[in-house]
C-alpha cells in the first residue's frame, strides 16, 4: 500500500478523535480481518444500504470471535475504513506508528540486517522476541529465510493479532501472545533466538517469577536462553550496566558463565537506538554449549552497514578471573598501563567497600538566589581544582541539605556531561553541598583521599570510570555502578608517600609554568614594541 492510501486510512481515524497507537493498530486490523474473511468466502464489499449491513455483520462477528470489543462507529464509517484497508500493510502501519511513539522501541532496519546474518543455512528455527521492535526489515527477514520456521512473540494483545493478521499468508511464521518477562509457556528450542528487551525496567516476583534478578533486560535473557536448542544461539541488545552492575546482576552474570556461555560481546555504535535510548548498548551472544574463550569487539557503521572492527579473543580462564564483563579493559590492548593493572598482583578494594557513595542534590534553576549554602556543580571544577568564585547559592536551612554537605577529603566525580573531572574537596569555612551531576566519594578506611584522587586522574583510573559510563556522548555514571570499580589497595605509608610525592611535583610544575608563562608574556611584549615603533 502507498504512503498516501496509509495516510488516507489513517487520516479517517483523526477525524473521528482516535489518535491512540493502540486504537489505530486495533481498527486496522479489525478491519483488516473482516475484509480477509469476507474474501475466504469469497465475497465482495458492496456500496449497497444491504452490502454495508452485511459487511458491518461480519466484522462484529469477527471482533467478538478475536474479543477485539466493540467498534466506535456506524456502518458508514466502517465501510469507509474497510475501503480504505483492504489493500492495507499492517507491518508498514506498525512501523509508522512506532516511530511516533517514543515510549517504545525499534530497531533500526541495518541493526535488523546485521542480526538476521545469523540465520544460516543450518539454521532452521528462530524466535524473535517482542517482534514489533525488527518491524523495519521483519518482512524481508521472513521472505528470505522460506525454509525458516520463524516464532514471533508479543506481549499486547493488539500486536499479536497485528502479527497475526500480517503473516496469516506466511506458512512459516507463528505468532504468539507472551511476555519474555515470564516464563514461557511453550517448551520448544530454537537454533537462534533474537532480543531488545525493555531497558531500565523492574517486575515484582509476582510478576516474572523466581528469577536471580529484578532487572527487566536480565529477566528477558534468562527466560529465553532456556529456549536455546543443543548448538543454538541467543542474541541480546543490552545496556552497558548488564556488563558491571554488582548484586543480582553480578549473580546474573555468574549463572550465565557457569550454566551457558558468553561467546562473544561486541559495543555498538553511538546512538543506535536514538531517539528511544541514548545509553550505551552491546550486542551480547549467548550460547548452550561452552566454547574455549569469548570474542569482544566494536561495531561501527560503515555508511549504514554494521561492521565488527577491533575485533579481540579473551581466554575464558581470563574473562572468568574478572567479575564484570566491561568490554572497554579487553580492547585497550594498546594501552600497556592497563595490561599491567589487569595483570597486576596488587591487593585491590572496591570503592563501595572503602567509602560511601551519594549524588548530590538535584537543585532547579528557580531554587538559585542569594543564600548561604553555595552549589558545587561541574563549572565549578577546573583542572582538578575547585573554584568557588561565581558559585550558584541557595537559601536554605542548614538541616536540610545536612545529608549532601561536602566535607574536606569528599572525592568529587563527575557523573554527567561530557567529560570525565575529579577534584579533592578542601577545608573551607562555606557550606557547600553538590549538585545532582557530582558523584561524592566519602572514604571510611583503607584509602588516602589524596591517594584515591591520584589514581581517578591517572589513564587507568580514566579508563575504567568510563567503562562504568552507562551513557554514549553525554555520560551517565551511576553511583551504585562506580561502586563496583577496583583501587589498587597499597599500605597506607606507600599511599601517603606517593600523595606526597605526586603534589611536590605538581607544585613545581605550576611554579616553573608560572616563570616560563612571566617570562613569555614579557619577551612577547618587548617583540610586539617592535609594531609601534619602540625599539
């Protein structure tokens, strides 16, 4: 069907006041299906006062036999809908009305592309999960693959009759009405099984079941690794916390290398799901049967095909030694500091074992006004310095914001913008508290506040806050995730040296800029007399 018939259709739902996703997709196929039936018994809408009593008949017929409810409209109007549908593709309206709707999620049709190469010539079974998010290329996949049973899932009633209704030609698609956030009800294994689950989401147990976590994107692949056949495959978009979040995720992660196996982990491409997501996002494959190592990459877009750059194979008896499975420490091979961290001998300590963790305030623009408590936020941070001059203020009752005061010795990281800053808080007379883009380290043993400042500055501490980054350009650090991150844990008197240290050089460094910057601006001067005749 055309652009313009799609419009036309839709454009007759406006006027009547459905502007709803749910209620569009839901009179599309119910008209849909009534011109379908009508045809199997092979016959024809008719603009008669009897072919359009007939016509209403059989499409109440078929809304109470698929319990699609009642209609909103007369004989007229549905005879108009049925006009305009009967020629209709479902998969095209779908894929229209999921680019308006932001509170879902497509996958675009060259991320579509790249997993539907999976699908091999020995592959005879796949599921897609949540079918309505590959709608932009699910077509061309089925088409392709004819020898292919392909199993499509959905959650909402409306979609799977969609589906339904889309496919009812294609002798190689089933559709089922079920959520991967629950156990699946059918028992069949697929050779590959295909994912984008919801991002961010929470079920109680009541909901999903006995599961080892909460997490909606974690829920999803335990459900559906379960499905994999003997030498079968599951592909998964997740988010970057699934990589290093601790607690049940960390458990998550754990069951998966014990019972199934990573097989490879590869970062995509900036943006890829804009403008649904903005985190960042890896492509994870999951397999029944161990293999001897893991396989971590990059993908870029190379003029709207993906491609695998970066490419790099980690043992299992390495990618095991670690908890997380941040991909950012295996392809940092160029960078020789790293190597030595990973293969470094040295004790080492979690932050959130050795300090408290917070954000500090969320503090809206009409909040600001003259006060005495001053607001800490990122322009307040300049090469590793505080600066309290300019510093935004509110007023406000000391008790009440006594739970973000910053107290000397606080580590400050940022945890928004776009880039990465650490600053050593002082000893000052002001109360200061952080803003909601400051991540605040309070250090309770173990660690030198100085020492902990050193090593957040150094290539490696760098490295691994921003594998911790749950964000693309505009970083998103979680405190809970930073939490996670590993401190080479030294005696406190090779700390406090090493502090020392690292400061008596800082301060001869700034001391000799300082005379070279004096002596530059007045060799400068003394050239520029040369302009205006002052030699």
């Amino acid at each position: 069907m055309n652009a313009k018939a799609l419009e036309s259709f839709v454009q007759l739902l406006y006027i009547r006041g459905m502007v709803e996703r749910e209620q569009i997709l839901l009179e599309a196929v119910r008209a849909v299906r009534t011109c379908q039936s009508l045809h199997n018994r092979q016959e024809s809408i008719s603009d008669t006062a009897e072919g359009k009593e007939n016509l209403f008949a059989e499409m109440q017929s078929v809304s109470e036999a698929d319990d699609m409810g009642h209609f909103p409209g007369d004989r007229e109007f549905f005879y108009n809908l049925c006009t305009a549908a009967c020629e209709l593709d479902l998969i095209e309206l779908l894929l229209k009305s999921g680019r308006n709707d932001r509170s879902g999620m497509l996958a675009p049709a060259y991320l579509v592309e790249y997993l539907a190469g999976e699908i091999t010539n020995d592959t005879s079974r796949v599921l897609l999960a949540e079918a309505e998010k590959f709608a932009e290329g699910l077509q061309k996949v089925i088409v392709n693959n004819p020898n292919v049973e392909f199993t499509l899932t959905t959650e909402k009633k409306v979609l799977y009759l969609l589906l339904q209704t889309a496919f009812s030609q294609s002798h190689n698609v089933r559709v089922l009405h079920q959520s991967i956030y629950r156990e699946l009800l059918y028992k069949d294994r697929y050779d590959v099984l295909i994912t984008l689950p919801v991002f961010g989401g929470r079920t109680s147990p009541d909901e999903s079941g006995k599961t080892i976590s909460r997490d909606s994107e974690c829920i999803a692949v335990e459900n559906l690794i379960r499905h994999l056949g003997e030498r079968g495959r599951l592909l998964a978009v997740l988010p970057a916390k699934v990589t290093f979040a601790g607690g049940p995720v960390q458990e998550f992660r754990q069951w998966i290398m014990t019972d199934y196996h990573l097989a490879a982990m590869t970062a995509l491409p900036e943006g890829i799901l804009r403008p649904y997501a903005a985190i960042k996002t890896y492509l994870m494959a999951f397999d029944a049967k161990a293999t001897s190592g893991v396989t971590v990459g990059k993908i870029v877009d190379e003029n709207g095909k993906l491609t695998v750059k970066q490419k790099h194979w980690v043992s299992d008896a390495e990618f095991n030694s670690h908890e997380d499975w941040r991909p950012e420490i295996y392809l940092a091979e160029d960078n020789e500091a790293i190597q030595q961290f990973k293969a470094s001998r040295l004790e080492k300590v979690k932050l959130k074992d050795v300090s408290e963790i917070f954000r500090g305030k969320s503090v809206l623009k009409d909040d600001l006004q003259p006060g005495k408590i001053k607001v800490l936020n990122i322009s307040n941070m300049d090469e590793g310095e505080l600066v309290f001059e300019n510093m935004d203020t509110i007023q406000e009752e000391i008790r009440k914001v006594k739970r973000y005061q910053l107290e000397a010795g606080d580590i400050l990281l940022t945890c928004r913008g776009t880039s990465n800053k650490v600053v050593l808080f002082p000893e000052t007379e002001h109360v200061v508290i952080a803003s909601a883009n400051i991540i605040v380290l309070r250090i309770k043993e173990k660690i030198a506040p100085q020492y902990l400042k050193i090593f957040l500055d150094s290539p490696v501490g760098q490295l691994l806050i921003k594998s911790f980054q749950r964000g693309t350009t505009i970083m998103n650090i979680n405190p809970n995730d930073i939490g996670e991150m590993e401190i080479p844990l030294l005696s406190m008197e090779s700390q406090q040296i090493l502090a020392r240290q690292y400061l008596a050089e800082q301060e001869r460094y700034r001391r000799e800029k300082a005379a070279l910057e004096e002596r530059w601006d007045k060799e400068r001067s003394e050239l520029y007399k040369n302009f205006v005749g002052g030699c």
